[in-house]
C-alpha cells in the first residue's frame, strides 16, 4: 500500500508511476489518496483508491489572506482524519508494506510511530522527499518548517520506520544530519516522468528562444533570481521569452510578480496548477528549462526536463549537480547568482545544437538510470532487506505493497 495524501501533484504522481512500476513486477498495489485523482489505473494489480478526505494543493492558491487562515483551520481537521482513514484501511486491508511520502506536521510523526508499536503490523517505509519540510514565510524569508513539537514528532515517526529512502546522496547527507537517529537511509533514482509523454519528445533545437520555469511559483526556486536574469537575456538576446508556469503558494506576491514581468518584457506568467494534458505543450515549447533553486533535495522538474529531451540551467544545491551533469545534460551555476544564470540561459539560446545535443544526452540517463522499472527493483530490494532483519521471509513477487 503506498499512501500519498495529496491526490495531484509532483508527489501523487511519483507515487502513481511507482505503484505502476511494482505492478508491473507483479506485486499487488493500491494507491491510497485523496478525492478526484489526476491519474487512473487501467491495470488490475494497480489500484488507486480515492478514500482520503483531503485536497488538491493547488485549490484555493489565489485566495485572500483571512480566507486562507480559516481554511487552513478545516484543513487541519480533515489531515487528522485522513490519518485516522489510513489506519482503518490498513487494518482492513492488512497490506505486507506500507509506504509514506515524507512528513510535514506532528500528526504524520506521531501516526508513523503508532502504527510501528502495533502488533502483527505491516512492513512501514517512507520516502522522504525532503528531511526537513517546507514552510516558506515572505515575513522572514524562513524556508524550513521547524518548531519544538514537529522536531520531536518526526524524529519518533522516522525512527519508528523500518526504512527510509531518499533521492540522492546529498539528501541522505541532510536526513543523517536532521534525524541521526533514523535506522535504515537508502538512496534511490528518482525515476522518469514517462507519464507525461504520449511519444516522441521533440528536439530542443526545433524551438523558438524559449525559457520555461515551471512549477509551484515559491521564493525558495529562486524566480527572482531568474527575472533578474532574464533582464540581461532580453538586452542581449531580444526575441527571448520566459514563461512561468504553475500555482502561486500562499505566500507569493503575484501582482509584484506581473508588474517585474511587464517591466522585463516577454515574460508570460500562466498562473495557476498545469493540468496534465498541457505539460507536454509547456516543455516542447521549450529550448531550455531553468530551475535556479536557493535550495533544492531532488526536482521532479529536472526529471520532466530530461523525460523531454530539454536541457537544463540549474543551481548547484542539493542532489541537482548530480542530475544535472555541467556541460553535458545542462549547465550548473552557484545560487543566487543572476549574471551566472544570464549566461547559461544566454548560451543555450544562442545555440540550438548545443541545447539539443544537451537534451537528447539527459534523457538517454533517464532512460538508463532512471527508469521506472530500475526504481522498482531497488524499492523491492529496500522492502526485503527490510524484512530480513525482521526474521520475516524476502517480500516475493506475489506480495501485497
């Protein structure tokens, strides 16, 4: 059982293609989310079961402040109860592994520690795509989430758990340095955005001057950054143009967002979640993919660049230098820098070849070392040692997930 609260999304969706992947290797799988999920399983070893009573993230992204802060209140008491739903399905449905997406809150520490103390229970694994959660705060420019009580609450859910695998080495780095008492860290590839594809990508030369930004639009990724950036690309390079794609979080400032852009020229801001049948559109149009992150674990959006063949100007922070490879899959610049992420920007749109060559070389690694398949066998092999030191026999081809 993979339990993923959020039912669209960057999350949602790796936890879909996993569950796929482990289907296809034979296990039984069920998807357990939240109402009205962005993706349907056609396969009868491959669930997605929309039981939870929680929200799609981008719901309500645009609303006024004092509108937020009462919802935040109903959505509070509706995450409690979608634990409570997690456990009853697993009492239920009596799973040989459950598997997590991280933790934010007190709740998803305490929950995870509970359900490690009960009898007869299932294998508990986690994957945790950040150590350390997001809160960003414009007020304070804070990017962690920490208080006393979340601390305390994560360390004993992730201490509880039989294993937690993370997306790079950097990441593992950052979940020894924040939680040294967790057992099990493993690392695993992110694997492909295949789901996104409905063939062929196109080659990056094909296209017009073309940056995109896309994703959750948060101060942590560095838009500003990046329009500052883009300000010296347009004196150089006159015919660019910057598109932003995604939700605004609670905290982004867009009327300022749209006056930098009009002030820029040729920066289109699409303001809001992308539906998944337009991704492919955003990225083909695409010469080259931008992702100049302040701070960053891994990036689906590094992954959905390669999946489509785009190269990409990324930070050097987190697991992303390790994706990213300098001069071959895209181009590394310090964070924070703006002249540095001009000229990346400035280089690959002066040259078609050079971003196609750099394209086509990221999706050939994606295809090697991160498909779905290989990020299935190394999550098996996770679960069995796993369940080896339990005194319990190897997770076999036929067994529940």
């Amino acid at each position: 059982m993979l339990v993923e609260m959020n039912p669209s999304g960057g999350l949602f969706q790796f936890a879909f293609q996993l569950g796929r992947a482990l289907a296809q290797r034979g296990h039984d799988v069920e998807l357990v989310t939240g109402p009205r999920p962005e993706l349907s399983s056609d396969d009868p070893h491959f669930r997605v079961s929309a039981v939870l009573p929680t929200w799609h993230a981008s719901e309500g992204a645009g609303d006024a402040r004092i509108k937020r802060s009462v919802r935040r209140i109903g959505r509070a008491i509706r995450y409690h109860l979608a634990w409570l739903a997690v456990i009853r399905r697993i009492a239920v449905v009596r799973p040989d592994v459950v598997q997590f997406a991280g933790g934010r809150f007190p709740v998803d520490g305490l929950a995870m520690a509970w359900l490690a103390r009960r009898r007869h229970r299932p294998l508990l694994v986690n994957v945790a795509h950040a150590p350390v959660p997001f809160n960003e705060q414009r007020a304070t420019g804070d990017i962690f989430k920490r208080n006393g009580l979340l601390d305390r609450a994560l360390d004993l859910g992730y201490r509880s758990l039989d294993a937690v695998m993370v997306l790079g080495a950097q990441t593992e780095a950052d979940m020894r340095a924040a939680r040294p008492q967790v057992r099990q860290i493993h690392v695993i590839p992110h694997g492909d955005e295949g789901v996104f594809l409905d063939g062929p990508p196109s080659g990056a030369g094909d296209t017009e001057p073309v940056v995109l930004f896309f994703g959750t639009m948060q101060a942590y990724k560095g838009l500003d950054v990046l329009l500052d950036a883009f300000r010296t690309v347009r004196q150089e390079c006159p015919g660019a143009r910057l598109v932003i794609a995604g939700a605004p979080s609670g905290d982004t400032d867009l009327a300022e967002l749209r006056r930098s852009a009009d002030e820029i020229g040729g920066v289109e801001i699409r303001a809001g979640y992308v539906p998944l049948p337009e991704v492919a559109e955003l990225f083909q149009a695409a010469r080259v993919v931008a992702a100049p992150y302040r701070y960053a674990n891994a990036s689906g959006v590094v992954e959905l660049s390669r999946t489509f063949a785009r190269p990409v100007v990324a930070s050097a922070v987190g697991d992303l230098p390790a994706v990213v490879e300098d001069g071959v899959t895209g181009l590394v610049v310090p964070p924070g820098d703006p002249a540095a992420v001009a000229e990346a920007l400035l280089r690959l749109l002066a040259d078609a070849p050079l971003a196609e060559r750099m394209g086509e070389a990221g999706r050939a690694r994606s295809v090697e070392r991160a498909s779905w398949a290989t990020v299935a066998a190394r999550v098996e092999d996770v679960y069995g040692r796993s369940l080896d030191p339990r005194g319990e026999p190897i997770a076999s081809p036929t067994a529940a997930a």
